[in-house]
C-alpha cells in the first residue's frame, strides 16, 4: 500500500486558503435571506462595514511558504527561539525580548527604484538578474507584493503617511498666509483629502488630531498681532531693506574698531517693575500680587544705554525722570548714584532738546575719534545730527519698521537688563515689603546704579556682543555666556552668605558679577555695593 503526504502534513504550519464566496453562502446557509427587501438601520450598516474590513484583509492575505508572514506594507520577521521554561515572575533577572522591528518593504526603494524593478520584471528578466541590482530584495513575492499595493493606490500606512505629508503642507500654507487654525480646521482638512486618498471609515478624530499636533509640534498660542494683506507684502519688502541695510553697517564697521561703534536707543521702564507670572496654587483662577504704589505702576520714565561693538556698556547712563514740577532737591537726591546721569521732563519721555543734551554731555566724551552710532529713525536723532558736535560723527539711521531686527538693544539687550530689574524688585518687596520704597526718586537711582554697575561687569561682555551678532553687524560668535540674573540670583545655594568682613552667617541677597562675592541685602543696597 503506497503512503502520500497530504499537503497539511507537509506543510503543518501552512493556512488553509479562504473562499469569500464560501463564507457567504454559509452565512445564508445560516441565518438564511429576508423575504422581502428592507433598508439597513445604522447599526446594521455598521455591522456590514464591520464584516466587509474582515473580508477585504482575508482576500488580500497571500498564503504563506516557507513562514514567511506578510501584511499590506509591513514585513514581520519572527525568530523562533526556544525560551526557558522559568517564569519571568520568579527570574529577578530575566529581561524580556525586544520585539523584531518592523520594516516596510516599500521604503526600501524609492518610487523611481521601484518602477525600474516592476519594469525590468516585466520585460521578463529573472529575479536574480533583478536581485544583482537591488540587492534588498529577498524574493520575486516582493516584487509581486509591490505591485499589488500600487494597483489599490498603495498601502494601509502609506496612504496614512501620504495623509499625513499632505495636512502639514495645508497648515505651511495656512500658517504662510497668516490664517487662524483650530483643532476643526486640521480635522476637515483631513477628511477631505482622505476621500481623495480612498481611506475609508477614517474619521479623524480628537486623538488623531492630538497625535498630529504632538508630532508636528503644533499647539495653540496666544495671536500677538494683527496685519491685513497689505502690511504682510509690506513685511515681504522689509526683508531686502534690511539685507541693505546689515550689509552697509557690516562695511562701515569694518572701517574702525569695534570700540568705536555705538548703538543707542531709548526704552521706557515702569516707576516699580513688576513681574507678569507668579507661582500659586493650580486651578487658581485669579491671582492677586501686592504692589508699592499703584500710580507708580501705570507711570514709567527713560532709559537711553549706550553700548559698543566691544561689549561695553558704557556709563553712567542717560535717565529721564517723570516730573511734572521738579523739586530744587533733584539733582541733590540723585548725585550719590554717579552710574546714571539724571534728567526731567514732564512726560518721563526723551525730547529733542534732552536727545541733543545727551548727545553733548554722553555720547561726545565717550565716543573718541571716528565714532560710529547706529540709531533709529526718531526725529530727536535727526536733530541732534545737525549739532557742530555731531560733524564728526558717522550716524546710520535704521530704516523704520525693522528695529526689531537691526537694533542692537531692543534686539537683547533691553530684555535682560528689565529681566533683571524684575527679578530684584520682586525680590526685595517679597523680603522687606514697604520697608524699601522702590518707585520713590530716590529708590529707582539706586536700583537703577546697581543695576548698571552689575552689567557693566566684565563677564557680560559677552552678552553684549552677543546683541551685535543677533542683528548680523559681526560675524563671530561670542563665547558662552550667563546671563545677569542666572549670575547674580541662581548662583545662590544653601551654604551662600555674605563674604563682607566682620559678617558671620548672614544669609546672600545676591552674587556680585564684578568681584564674585556673595553680598548681604545690608552690604548690596543699603550701602550701594561698589567693586
């Protein structure tokens, strides 16, 4: 009697084939057919969608030869290994194998490589003809495989990837165009274009859309400005402007040593600076923070720094104080703070006559032989240029609307010197409340002289370089670099107290940035730390 394998003994690992057809019949063979025609309701119709996805994966399944297990787009390779019979529960150093990485084999090659592999077969060369080529290849089903996902427009996560590709570059245009976009927008768009993809049942949900927001870095933030279409190809036409303008200061820079290249600008700073955010309980719906003053907090006065191309800030500083009727004791107040240079009108605004005054009394002294003073476009400068003091100054005026970009000080600088003011009011109501008057004239020269003394410390030139670079005027890179406050206040640790002589264990109010002692409130403010 002669023996013949069966196929499911010569293959025992191998699947059975599945007819579509023969599932169905069994299914009528079952349940049997309605005896007339009725509308589906909508959780019938889910049930046949339900049905349908498990016919359509069973009839693109291929069968498997040799364990070789294939899905739309993926390739899973296992790898049988005979594992130990002890639990991992009661192994302590059992770890767990890492799972086979997936790979999709349409990645493997690109789209052109692709068509030249499906063309090359179809001319009717061998696979191993093929193969020598594109050695990535395992077997002819690959090929096969490819072919198959490209005639039903590709596959299960390429066309969620092509989905993918194609609402990043909706939102780059919106975003280009200066649109408003919500969660609703991102998930239409993705609807629309998944209906052209052929990705059925996709619905775009609310996790979706958060999966995408992570993945693309995409959050919501608060709009901080409002254009129409005409101040938009106005900023389109800023951009040469101030190309030109970097260039021509880059040339004329060059012509002279960086410490005889200026900028100065104006910025207003409240009479008590205050910080905008403060820790308090979560959920806390409104926060209330107690000030000096309240008019002190709406009313500011002028600044006007000088920096240079070297990194010096140079004092003292111009300062323009709020006083409506000076005292006969303004000057008498203020001249113990020798870092600032005190001055008046009634809107604590600069002037015309002030700019020409701090032109003459500031700028002139400092500025030595072939000075040159980078500005902006405000009409106290222009004025100022026409002075006899002004003839042998180079003046470059920065074009309107791109002193964002172009100055120095509102570009960096400016930032870390309020910062900083912030950080040592708040520090100092929170320690010693109304016992120090901080918005009083007296109390804003002295915080004002400390201030300037601590960035005029040689560790910050850097900082102050780094202002120049930001605008494009010098090409170097400055060193690393801490910034004031990181200086100053974070430096302090547990064991920090003051270093002052004849003190014994008294608590650091801060860490001077000249000597790089930790100095006492008593020894920093009271008594005007100067090193």
């Amino acid at each position: 009697m002669e023996f013949k394998a069966s196929q499911k003994l010569l293959c025992p690992n191998k699947k059975d084939e599945v007819d579509i057809q023969t599932v169905l019949k069994l299914l009528v063979d079952k349940y049997g057919l309605p005896d007339h025609n009725v509308l589906p309701n909508r959780e019938e119709q889910k049930v046949v969608n339900r049905l349908s996805g498990i016919l359509e994966q069973l009839e693109t399944e291929e069968s498997l030869d040799d364990l070789d297990f294939e899905r739309e787009g993926f390739d899973l390779e296992y790898n049988f290994e005979i594992l130990s019979e002890v639990d991992s529960d009661d192994d302590p150093e059992y770890e767990p194998p890492q799972a086979e990485k997936r790979y999709k084999l349409e990645d493997e090659y690109t789209k052109e490589e692709w068509d030249d592999i499906i063309e090359m077969r179809d001319k009717g060369y061998s696979f191993t003809t093929i193969q020598h080529r594109y050695r990535k290849l395992r077997n002819l089903r690959d090929i096969n495989r490819v072919r198959k996902l490209r005639e039903k427009g590709g596959s299960f996560y390429s066309k969620f990837h092509h989905l993918d590709e194609m609402v990043v570059n909706e939102f780059v245009l919106w975003k280009s165009l200066r649109m408003i976009v919500h969660d609703i927008d991102i998930a239409d768009c993705a609807f629309k274009l998944a209906t052209e993809l052929g990705i059925p049942n996709f619905k775009a949900s609310r996790s979706w859309v958060l999966r995408f927001k992570k993945k693309h870095r995409i959050v919501s933030r608060k709009i901080t400005t409002y254009l129409t279409k005409a101040q938009i190809e106005e900023q389109k036409d800023l951009k040469s402007i101030i190309h030109e303008f970097r260039q021509k200061a880059k040339l004329a820079i060059t012509k002279r040593p960086l410490l005889r290249v200026f900028n100065s600008d104006q910025t207003g700073l409240k009479k008590e600076m205050v910080s905008g955010r403060s820790l308090d309980y979560q959920g806390t719906k409104k926060v209330e923070v107690c000030i000096q003053r309240s008019d002190d907090y709406t009313h500011s006065y002028t600044i006007q720094p000088l920096i240079g191309a070297d990194g010096t800030l140079h004092l003292p500083v111009f300062v323009c104080f709020l006083e409506r009727k000076p005292p006969q004791c303004f000057e008498r107040e203020l001249k113990p703070f020798t870092n600032i240079k005190a001055v008046h009108s009634t809107s604590g605004k600069m002037t015309s006559q002030l700019a020409i005054k701090w032109l003459k009394e500031s700028f002139v002294p400092t500025a030595g032989a072939m000075p040159l003073l980078i500005v902006d476009s405000w009409s106290g400068y222009v004025q100022a240029m026409e002075e006899k003091e002004a003839k042998h100054i180079e003046f470059l005026i920065i074009p309107p609307k791109t002193t964002g970009m172009l100055q120095p000080l509102d570009l960096f600088f400016n930032r870390q010197l309020k910062a900083f003011i912030k950080d040592l009011s708040d520090k100092i109501r929170r320690l010693y409340g109304n016992d120090v008057i901080l918005s009083s004239r007296t109390g804003i020269g002295k915080l004002l002289h400390l201030t300037f003394a601590q960035f005029s410390a040689p560790c910050f030139k850097p900082l102050i370089k780094y202002a120049w670079f930001c605008c494009g005027y010098i090409d170097e890179r400055p060193e690393k670099f801490e910034t004031p406050v990181q200086k100053c206040f974070h430096g302090l640790t547990l064991n920090s107290t003051c270093e002052f002589q004849h003190v014994v264990d008294e608590r650091a109010f801060i860490r001077c940035a000249k000597c790089h002692k930790f100095l006492c409130f008593k020894h920093f403010f009271e008594e005007m730390h100067d090193c």
